[in-house]
C-alpha cells in the first residue's frame, strides 16, 4: 500500500521518505505483503501487489490476470486481480538506498565484535551512480555492463592459496568482498543487478564447504538476482534478445528506424598508477556479442565515480582511518631501542585484525628507522623490515589497514629514543609545517600541483632554518621569499622531497582517477612527475597529503654536483644529516564542499608524540593542533560517532 501511495506522490522527498519506510517495513515485518525473502534489494524491478480490490489501478500499475493467492483466514485458494507495479525510476532509489545508509539498515558486512557495520546499500549508491552516469554519457541506451570478479590465485606452481582479495572495480559495484571468481551484470537502463557465483561438485565442496546459496548471498549482498556462473552466456543471450526486441518495439512506435542496439560494455582501461591495464570480462562464448561489444565508454565512467565518494563510503574510510591511527599509537607507545623493525609491523597487523577485524593491509608495511628510512618503498623485496632499532634512530612507519577493500594510508615519525634531538626535532618541525600548509589551502579549485609546491616551500624553508641550505647575507625584507621560490625554479625541493606529496586514496591505496581522460597530464619536472595527480581538487574527493624530507646520498651528490644547484647548499652541514634518513607524515583527508577534513587521528604535535610514547592518553583530552583539522571520532558498537575535543 505504501508503494502505490509513494507511486502516486508528485513531491519527491514525501515519495521518497514513503519508499524508505515501505521498504523497511517490507524487510522487519513477517507478514508484510511484500517480505524480505521476496524483496531482498531496494531495486527489485518489480513488486507483486495482489488484492481482493476491483478497483482500476493508477497508471503506473500492469494489471494481472487471473493471478491466485491463498487467503490470510482460510488458507484455500482464490482467484482474485493482481497487480504489477514498477519500481521507482533510478533517482528514487538511489535515494532510498542513499536512506539505508545513513540509517545503517538493510543487508550489513561485519566482521563482528565492534567493528564496522558496512550497509550494503553503500554499494547500491555505486550502481546507481554509474548507471546514471552511463546513461548520461551514452544517450539513454540500453544494454548489460558486463564485469569478472578477481580470481582466487596459486602462488606460483604450488597449490598454496594466497588470502583472496577481490577486483577492485568489481568490488566498487557489488561489494563481493569474499566471493572469488564471480561476475557481475547491470542492466541499463534500470541499473538492476545480477551476480553468477561458482557452485562446484562434492569433490571440492569436500574441501573447501558447500558452494554459495544463491538465496542467502543475494539477501547478504543486496543485489536483484544470484545465479550460477554456468548461466553466464544463456543469461547475456536472453537479455540481450530481450533488449533488442525492446528497441524494435520502440521504434515502431516512435517511428524512427535508427536507434541505438543494445549493447554489452565490457571494463577496459589504463591504470595510470601501475602502467598495468584493467582486463575485460571473458568467458566461453562471448565472442558472439563482438559486433556489439563497448569497450571504451564503461571505464572513465566508473574511474570518474570512484573519484568523488559518497558519504558511505566516507565513514567507512573514516573507519579505516581510526583504526589505524589507534594501532599507530600503540605502536609509538611500544617502540623501544633493541626491537627489529618486523615487530613494529607485526604490533601494527595485530592491532588492525584484532581489534579492528582487518584481515588485509592496504599495501606493504614500510617500518624503515634510522638510515633505512631514506628508502621511499623500505620493506619490500629485499628490504624485509630486519634493521634493529637504535637509540639514535627516527623511525618512519608507513602503515594502512584495509576494511572491506577500503583503504587507509599513514605515516607516522617519531624518534625511537622517546626524544628528539635538536636535529631530529628541525627536520620533523619542517615537515610538519609542511603538512599544515597544505591542509589549511586544501579546498575545491585549487591545483594539486600547486599543493606539492607550498609543501616543498616550507620544506625548503626548514631546511635554510637548521642550516643546510643556504640563502646568502642579504637579508632585506622578502629577500628569503625570492631565494625559496629561486630554489623551486631549479628543482632543488625534489633532491629533498623525490615523491610526489599525496595521491587519490578509496577503494586502492593509489586510487584510479589521478590521470584520467580530460584531466591535466603528468609534469616532466623532477618532483612533480612523481605526482600520481596533477587535477584540482574537487569536492568529494579524499586525498593523502604526505610531505617528507629525505637524506638520499645519490641525490645529495647529484645537487653537489649541479651547479645551479649546489650554490644553494651548505656542504659541511649537510655532511651532517648524512645517514640521517628521513621523515615523513601522512594523513588522508576528506575534501569538503569549503576546505577539508582531516580522517586520520594521529598525534602530530612534537609534544603529543612524546607523551603518547610516555603511556599518555589518545586521543587526547584538547586537541593542540587545530590547524590540522582532524576530525576526531569512534566506532562504537559497530558505527562511527563524532567526537568533541575542544582546541
């Protein structure tokens, strides 16, 4: 009854909040007419409504004949008039699926205990998005989007089984997160969505469990329809058939004769990160779809999306975020001179999966200390976080938990001793300010390629202070100014800063988007071509910024050795920060229709490092650093709550 009232409705918000309350109803209510086994996503296409009423229906609603249904008292049959209604056009539900979210209702991903409830509505927001965006770029077409999951791998010629992690674009659109070797239909235009799981035969189910319920994976995820990656090819078929006769019958009517076919569009692109490109969909039989077959118009389409995030996906980062900064703390409050580099890393994974129920990290930790935090990628293949901590050394640990494929990346640096020397404490203050900087520009419009400048300023500007670099005796009013930006103009902040200051961040650490199509393209200078982005910052977006100031000898000796350069440099003192290392800060933050918000919650401020490393309290009582504008939060049972720490 709510639906056909909500279908009647010419004000959208009443119609909306309606569908909202009816598909609530529709999922806690037994008896409803329209239950949850039968209703398992908010973007069914359609809806049975059968009623003893011989009343006309509204237009909206296809009339049923002879439609049976066994009454609620005496539980025989009768014929009665059944009605089909249509489900709410693409906006509607995407704002009832927009609805769930923010009420956390619906199918929901948790790893239990505390950690964070997930609405899989979130996931319903991305689908609808993407149609919506296809239909606008694409005239209103017809057609299936067709995506492969991720396969579960071997390493190399074992039968050893690495932790499965799904596709990232897959992921996007059906938040699959467990389930290997699927694939994922949308229909276009009415966004519904399809998932073909493998089922096996007792042999494997023997080994690894029963193969996946069509029913209770269809109510767990959310989606319109399961079924089994062996119907992959009649389903396309059919669908295809159906859509093409879809057409015909509406150029009949209209009486144009050059519409467009429907069409399969399949996920193929570069990825500007890896160089590695995005694969499209294939299966036995799919060669016989290649006259319609679209392989250019899905991929900057759903790059663009993943771009700008919604706010479910924005608390979910906040998630990965708060979780990781609190096993960042506990990680300063552990080290000591005398540990290996890998227990830093291995106190980091604890804290994530115990607590936070991440079974996967981002990317590879980096638990560089002393002389081996010069190496920007410390911890990989052959640098396996070994180093024994030193009382002298400043660690530098780069480490992001990942929560149902969502990413955090952070970098904390601190002195492994619990104080910082006058040395370590200048570099670290540089790179600080640096970081400030850029979080108090942060706001839509501005270049991100301005923003690596301002850090690599105040980098720069650190340096002259501590008396590495030098700006001559004059020092009229502006004249340090002149000399900084004279320093920029001959690449000297890349010597200090080699990498690009933040990136894109979502789904993947480095998220797509950072070069996309229409977007400005990658600088040939040294420092700025190691930017993963050169767009301006749009709201929505959710970036890393990651000053830092390294100690890197081969390219010391290669400012040492280029004129234009070494004008600038202060040899002897230099000589000192040989061996140094490097620091580095990182935090991800959320740009917002004005400015920015700050979703990591570390201790920034020299002074909260060294109290957290003395046991002190975290988060703490009164935020010093405001400027940081960090945005401080909780998860409690399941959900993320604000909190309110004055300044």
């Amino acid at each position: 009854t709510l639906l056909l009232i909500a279908q009647s409705m010419q004000h959208t918000s009443l119609r909306q909040l309606i569908l909202a309350y009816a598909l609530l109803c529709s999922k806690i209510s037994s008896s409803s007419s329209v239950s949850a086994s039968r209703w398992p996503s908010i973007t069914s296409t359609i809806m049975e409504r059968r009623s003893t009423s011989s009343s006309s229906p509204p237009n909206n609603i296809k009339k049923v004949k002879n439609a049976a249904t066994t009454t609620a008292t005496g539980g025989g049959a009768s014929t009665t008039t059944g009605y089909m209604m249509k489900m709410p056009p693409l906006a509607d539900k995407r704002s009832v699926a927009e609805q769930l979210c923010q009420t956390c209702s619906g199918p929901i991903y948790s790893q239990g205990l505390n950690t964070f409830q997930v609405p899989m509505a979130l996931y319903e927001v991305n689908r609808a998005r993407v149609v919506q965006a296809m239909l606008e770029k694409n005239g209103n077409t017809k057609g299936l989007i067709l995506l492969e999951g991720g396969k579960q791998t071997t390493r190399y010629d074992t039968d050893h089984e690495p932790v499965f992690r799904q596709e990232s674009y897959f992921h996007y659109l059906f938040g699959a997160s467990q389930y290997s070797d699927c694939y994922g239909v949308l229909s276009l235009p009415e966004g519904e969505a399809t998932l073909f799981v493998p089922t096996w035969g007792v042999d494997v189910e023997t080994i690894c469990g029963a193969s996946p319920e069509f029913e209770k994976v269809k109510k767990e995820l959310g989606v319109e329809r399961v079924l089994s990656v062996g119907d992959l090819k009649s389903f396309v078929e059919r669908e295809m058939k159906r859509m093409e006769d879809d057409v015909i019958e509406e150029e009949k009517k209209s009486g144009e004769e050059e519409m467009f076919p429907p069409k399969l569009f399949l996920l193929k692109g570069l990825n500007t990160d890896s160089g590695n490109f995005a694969s499209p969909a294939s299966f036995d039989g799919i060669s016989q779809f290649a006259d319609v077959r679209d392989e250019d118009s899905l991929f900057p389409v759903l790059v663009e999306c993943r771009v700008h995030k919604s706010p479910a996906e924005i608390d979910l980062l906040r998630y990965t975020n708060w979780i990781s900064s609190m096993a960042h703390v506990e990680v300063m409050r552990s080290t000591k001179p005398g540990m290996m580099e890998y227990q830093l890393e291995s106190l980091f994974q604890h804290h994530t999966y115990t607590h936070g129920g991440c079974r996967h990290m981002s990317y590879t930790c980096i638990c560089a200390c002393g002389p081996s935090a010069n190496i920007l990628h410390y911890g990989h293949a052959g640098r396996p976080n070994s180093r024994l901590l030193a009382s002298s050394d400043m660690a530098l640990l780069d480490m992001g938990s990942e929560y149902h494929c969502y990413a955090s990346d952070i970098t904390c640096s601190y002195p492994v001793s619990g104080t910082f020397t006058e040395d370590q404490r200048a570099v670290y203050e540089s790179v600080l300010a640096a970081q400030v900087s850029v979080i108090n520009e942060l706001k839509p419009g501005v270049s991100w390629v301005d923003m690596h400048r301002e850090a690599e300023r105040q980098i720069l500007k650190g340096l002259i202070k501590c008396g590495v670099l030098t700006i001559g005796d004059d020092c009229g009013e502006g004249y340090a100014e002149k000399v900084i930006e004279e320093m920029l103009d001959v690449d000297l902040g890349a010597i200090f800063m080699p990498h690009g200051m933040g990136h894109l961040i979502g789904i993947d650490t480095h998220d797509v988007g950072g070069y996309a199509m229409g977007t400005p393209e990658r600088s040939g200078r040294p420092g700025l071509a190691k930017l993963r982005t050169a767009r301006d910052v749009e709201e929505g977006m959710v970036l890393t910024v990651e000053p830092g100031c390294y100690f890197i000898d081969p390219l010391l000796d290669m400012a040492l050795s280029n004129d234009k350069q070494k004008k600038f440099v202060n040899s002897e003192r230099l000589g000192d920060f040989r061996g140094f290392g490097g620091v580095r800060l990182e935090d991800d933050l959320r740009i917002t229709a004005d400015g920015c918000e700050n979703l990591t919650l570390c201790p920034r401020a020299a002074e909260e490092v060294l109290n957290v490393m003395k046991g002190g309290a975290w988060p703490p009582e009164k935020d010093v650093m405001p400027e940081l504008k960090r945005a401080w939060a909780d998860c409690k049972k399941g959900k993320m709550k604000m909190l309110d720490i004055k300044s």
